[in-house]
C-alpha cells in the first residue's frame, strides 16, 4: 500500500511539472506571437488559466501529504504530550470540515456548469470545479489518515508533524 501511494504522489508531481511546463509554453508562445505578428491564440490562455488552477490545487494535496503546508508548532512544543494528541487530532478534525466543505460547494458548481463550455477551447468549464472537488476529497482522506496514526498507530505527535523530506530532522519538535 505504501508503495502505491508513492507511486500516485510521485504521479501528482509529475503533473504538476507538466502543468507548469505548459503553462510557460503556452504563455510564453502567446507573448512572443502577439510581439511578432499582433495576434495571440485566445485558446492558449484559457489552457494556460486551467494548468494554473490544477497547478494550485494539486500542489495543495501534495504540501498536505508532505507536511510542507503552513503550521505553526511553537504551541505544540510547550505543550505536554496529551495536549500535542488533542490540538493535532482538532486540527485534523477542522481540515476534514473545511475539505468537507470544499468538495460539496465545488460538487455543486461541478453539478451546475455541467452544460457550459468555455468559448476558445469549448472544454467544460466545470473541469475548473473539479479541482475543487478533487483536492477537497484528498485532503480530507490524508487528514483521515493522520487521525489513523495518532490514534490507532499511536505515532507521537512530533513525528506526525515532521515533514516528509525532511530527512536530518531540523522540524521535528523537541518536546522534552
């Protein structure tokens, strides 16, 4: 099981770096053709806009999975080890209701723009909702997963929050 998920977040970096690369393609090739030739490809920013938004959304499940999004540990550190167990565990509580959240409003304009197609490219428009979707579900699994190990695995909490790539251990928390 871990190694299918390395595989599939390995995967989602993958897609970003190909998102981001055509997203410089596309707005680099609009830029040079509207200064040689006054004319740009109206499809090429609405693909460039779309590799954007994916860029963003899928970058956020990835920091999740990492451990590289925003988070405050200096309270976790003066805390003692039960109270670290109960401010992670609200934590990850509040992510799932957030992402809770985000995915059913994004499944409802998913639901709504089913119809609609964007004017240069006539792709959906409600791909632009589905990242919402799609970030809103993964992030709320990788939460499940975190209360998985703080829980059942009873992995201490400075080991929850050390971020993945961090391989000499500069973030774990000192809780002594």
């Amino acid at each position: 099981m871990k190694k299918f998920l390395g595989a599939l977040f390995k995967g989602i970096e993958i897609l970003i770096a190909f998102f981001l690369g055509l997203m410089i393609l596309l707005v680099f090739m609009n830029v040079v053709f509207r200064y040689l030739f006054s004319k740009g490809f109206a499809w090429s920013e609405e693909i460039a806009r779309l590799c954007f938004i994916y860029l963003v959304y899928l970058g956020s499940i990835g920091a999740m999975h990492d451990n590289r999004h925003l988070l405050i540990d200096s309270v976790l550190a003066r805390v003692p080890l039960l109270c670290q167990r109960i401010i992670y565990a609200l934590v990850q509580l509040c992510i799932i209701w957030l992402m809770g959240i985000l995915a059913w409003g994004s499944w409802g304009l998913v639901v709504q723009n089913l119809g609609d197609k964007w004017v240069a490219t006539q792709f959906p428009t409600f791909l632009v909702y589905a990242s919402g979707l799609i970030t809103g579900i993964a992030i709320a699994i990788i939460a499940l997963a975190n209360l998985f190990r703080l829980i059942i695995l009873k992995i201490p909490v400075p080991e929850l929050i050390k971020s993945h790539d961090d391989s000499d251990g500069d973030q774990v928390v000192d809780v002594q």
